[in-house]
C-alpha cells in the first residue's frame, strides 16, 4: 500500500505548487486563469476567485500530504514524490501559462 501513499503524496506536490500562481496573483490584485473562466484554463478569473482557488489547493495539497499515510520530510521517497509532483507542476504550469504571459519556449522566438 505505500505506493499509494506516494501517488497521494505526488499529486499534493502538484497541488501546493499549483496555488502559488493563484493565491499571488489573487492577493496582488490580479485577474489570472482559473478553471473557473471561460474558456476555462485560457480565459481570467477576478482576483478573489484565485484566492479561492488556490486556497482550496492547499487545502487538499494538505489533506493528500499531511493526512494520508505517515509523510516525513526525513523520508526520502516521501520528499522524492512530494518535489515530483511539484516539479512536474511546476513545468507544465510554466510552458501552459507562458503562452499567455509572454514566455518564450525553446525553440520559438
């Protein structure tokens, strides 16, 4: 059954990661995309829809890492699915979300 523990723990990584664009932009003042817009994912949600949003991530990211199986920081498969979900977030939020903000990808101009 740790394998399912470290599937919770790969997909709370994601989650946390996932709020950072959201609960920033959100208490900046900011509209960014959300689920919530339409088109979803492309278009932009008010400032307090990101709050939200990204509050409920934590929110789960919590429940999936703190509360499911014994996590330890110490434990380092636990640390390894935590950052791997985080990185695997982290990289698709950066290449999705470029596109919106002006980043450039490799190999584009």
């Amino acid at each position: 059954m740790q394998w399912l523990y470290w599937v919770a723990y790969v997909c709370g990584g994601a989650l946390l990661v996932n709020a950072v664009p959201h609960v920033v932009s959100g208490v900046m003042g900011g509209r960014f995309q959300s689920p919530f817009a339409k088109p979803p994912g492309q278009g932009l949600s008010s400032s307090t829809v990101n709050v939200l949003w990204g509050s409920f991530n934590i929110a789960i990211g919590y429940l999936l890492v703190g509360r499911v199986g014994d996590f330890g920081f110490r434990n380092t498969a636990d640390a390894l699915a935590l950052g791997l979900g985080g990185l695997a977030m982290g990289l698709f939020c950066a290449r999705y979300f470029g596109r919106f903000h002006g980043a450039h990808t490799q190999g584009q101009p």
